[in-house]
C-alpha cells in the first residue's frame, strides 16, 4: 500500500502523462498557470530546448511563475519538468537516426555502389511531381490561401514526412507566417491541437514510402 501511494505522489515522467495531468488539473488553475500550461502543450520542443527566461518571455510571465507550475505538480523545480520535455525530443532523435541508418543499409548494398543520398532525393522527387500532377490547382490555390490567411499553421507529419514538414515550417516561418510543428506522439501531437481555434490551419504530410 505505502509503495502505492509512492507511486501516485511521483510526478509523470514521460511527455504524455505529463500532459495528460496538466490538462486534468487546467480548470483548477490561475489563468497564468493556464497560458503556461497551454503553451508547454502546444510547443514541446521549445519547453524541451529553450532556457527558462526565454520560455518565460513567450508566455509573458517571470520565470518563477514556471518554477511554481512545475512544483504544484510534484517536480522539484523546472528544470526536472523539462526534463521530460527532453526526453521526448532525444527519444524522437534516436528513432529518426536509427531509420536513416537502416534506410542507409537498405539503399547501400554492399559492392553496388549505390548512393544512397541521390536515391532517397529522386525518390522524394518523384512523388511530389506525382501529387502536382494529381492535384487540381484550383484545390492547390484554395489551400495556399488558408495558409497565408490562418492565424496560427500547424503542420503535423509521419515518421517519412518529418523532412517535408520541418521544410515547409522553415518556408513559412520566413514569410513570417506562425507555425507549429506537432509532435511525433500522436498523444502529445493531439494535445497541442485541442489549443488550436477555427482561424488556424492544420497541415499533415504523409509520405508513400513503399515506392508505388
């Protein structure tokens, strides 16, 4: 029983669950607690990478205000909230280092000579033609502009369009458009759109990789 209750006084210390508890606890908090808490959901990899004061300037709140959030909910401090956030970002990195290796292997056999760079990119290539080809450029021109009208853009991708998604992030970032990158968590990834509202514009690549 005593390690029971041990178990539920520990806070959570993977990404999910510890958005899960913010969005449990949301309604019983200040508003500060709420803009905080809101931001952390939608923006996973900047709380995981970007320093206290600067997180705190995003959400325009002292920096203590994320020290006490992150006490309220059984972390020692911020630091060991973030963490979490880390944990998810490096875990994300493993995953996409060990595809690219095993992609590596799969295009590179051994006495072939192959390159493997130049076959991902024709490949990559070929699609894309594909889908303008296959796309009317009247649905083309409409979604372009709900991009450049939308309030916020959040572009969402799986594992083989993660590239294609962080382009098109950089792309619109330099027409100073706001964009969001979900998270690969498709947990994490729905959380940060239950912030989003009617004037934002969701974007979800999805790339064939069976070479059809």
């Amino acid at each position: 029983m005593v390690a029971i209750l041990s178990d539920m006084l520990l806070p959570p210390d993977t990404l999910p669950n510890l958005l899960a508890l913010l969005e449990q606890r949301g309604p019983g908090l200040s508003p500060q607690f709420q803009r905080i808490a809101q931001y952390c959901a939608a923006n996973p990899d900047e709380v995981a990478l970007a320093p206290l004061r600067v997180l705190a300037g995003h959400v325009q709140a002292h920096p203590s205000a994320l020290v006490r959030l992150a006490k309220s909910l059984g972390y020692d401090g911020f630091r060991e909230m973030q963490r979490v956030f880390k944990a998810a970002v490096f875990d994300r990195a493993r995953g996409v280092t060990s595809r690219t290796s095993l992609l590596h292997r799969a295009l590179s056999p051994r006495g072939t000579g192959a390159d493997p760079a130049r076959a991902v990119v024709a490949h990559e290539m070929a699609g894309l033609q594909t889908m303008l080809e296959r796309l009317p450029a009247a649905e083309l021109e409409a979604a372009t502009a709900r991009l450049v009208a939308a309030r916020l853009v959040w572009i969402g991708a799986d594992e083989p369009g993660r590239a294609v998604a962080w382009h098109l992030r950089w792309l619109l970032t330099r027409r100073q458009r706001p964009v969001v990158l979900l998270d690969a968590a498709p947990e994490v990834a729905r959380r940060q759109l239950a912030t989003a509202s009617a004037d934002d514009a969701v974007v979800l690549v999805a790339l064939d990789t069976a070479g059809g």
